[in-house]
C-alpha cells in the first residue's frame, strides 16, 4: 500500500483529489453502491479538515523585510575595516572579536550573532573618544542587535511551538491514514464488483506512477511543512 509516505502538507491534496475521483469516476459505476461512495467522500472530508486543521495551527515563519543576519554581518565585516583604518590604531580588532577576524566573527550563528553586536555596541562606548563616526555606529549596530534579538525570539518560540506540535501532527497523520486506507478498501470493493480495479492509480494518486495532483512526489516526506494554500 503505497500510501505510508505521504506527508502531512500532501494528505491535502491526495484527500481532495480522492474527492473528486469518488465523484467523477466512481459514481454511476454500480448505483446500488452509490452511497457507499458518498459515505467515503464525506469522511474523506472529516479527515482532510482535521489534517488541515492541525497543520494551520503551525507556528508561522517571522515575517522580515530583506535579510537582517546579512545586513548585520556586512556591517561587522565594515567595522572591521573601519577600526584598522584610524592612525595609529588606538582600539586592536581584539578589543571587539577577541582571536577572530571580523569576517569569521560575521559569520557565527544567530544566537552568537546577537551576543556579538551587544558587545560591540559597549566596546564602541567605552572607545567612543577614538572613533570619530562613534554616533554612527553605535546607531546602527543598535539597529542591528534590536532587529536581530527580535528574530532569535521569534526563531526560538517557533521552534517551541513547533516541538509542542509534532505528537499532534503525528496522531493527526494516523488518523487520516486510517481513513484513507479505509476508502481504498472501500473503492477497491466497488471497483472490484464494476470490473474495473485498474481505475485505482486514477483515484488514488498515491498509487499512479504518473502523479497527476498537482504538488506532490516520491521524494522523503517533510512532516511538518506548511499546508497549501488553495
């Protein structure tokens, strides 16, 4: 039964398109089972609602205008340079990355990102009589951290959220399953008493070698990702 990789975002869309086969193909093809067919749309319904229903309660990616990790990184990468250009050098690059280049620095993780634009903002105060743009660049890595500390936030109360929900996309999963194994069944028997079993790849798109719902593939199922919009 090939239906044991479908993923939570294409249970949708295998569900919807299994509704409209039920309707299209199955209807008419052996009356006095027509309502059998009915019955399999209407919980194939149930079970495409609650799915969708879980997947909506998804935490929803922070909304962000361009790429702030880069804009932050470049600004490191700029004082850098900034600070080996002043004569004399009266503040070493050590005073804000300790052994590492501002380019290595630039590049770490975003918790670590965040830490570094704090004290970069302090050693920027405490050195501010040897930086003549201090104003400049206290702004902007201020700018920098705020953004940034806002993201991480929200990154972490995703990534939360989205553990607390796994074990009820989970469940969720297997109950949907159950119906749609249980409709595969169902449509198997009336296909079976009308003579025509090869229709089941054409309602069941899980089963063609050909897929012909738009979105989905054979490629390994990634369990937790947004549902489509439709």
């Amino acid at each position: 039964m090939a239906d044991s990789h479908i993923d939570p975002r294409e249970m949708l869309i295998y569900g919807a398109f299994a509704r409209d086969q039920f309707a299209a193909v199955c209807m008419g093809l052996v009356p006095a089972l027509d309502g059998a067919v009915k019955f399999a749309g209407s919980e194939q319904a149930r079970a495409d609602a609650a799915m969708h229903d879980v997947l909506d309660r998804q935490p929803a990616p922070a909304a962000v205008d361009g790429d702030p990790v880069a804009d932050a990184r470049d600004s490191v990468v700029r004082f850098g340079k900034y600070v080996e250009s002043i004569k004399g050098h009266p503040v070493a690059l050590s005073v804000f990355f300790d052994r590492d280049a501002p380019s290595v620095a630039s590049r770490r993780r975003l918790t670590k990102l965040v830490a570094l634009l704090k004290h970069i903002v302090s050693k920027i105060d405490e050195h501010k009589s040897h930086f003549a743009e201090h104003k400049t660049w206290l702004a902007e890595f201020r700018a920098h951290h705020t953004t940034l500390s806002q993201l991480e936030l929200s990154s972490r109360d995703q990534r939360v959220a989205g553990a607390l929900l796994r074990p009820e996309i989970a469940a969720a999963r297997e109950a949907w399953l159950a119906v749609y194994r249980a409709n595969k069944a169902l449509i198997t028997g009336l296909l079976r008493h009308a003579g025509r079993l090869e229709l089941l790849p054409l309602i069941f798109d899980d089963l063609a070698e050909q897929h012909r719902a738009a979105g989905v593939s054979d490629e390994t199922p990634s369990p937790v990702d947004p549902p489509p919009t439709h």
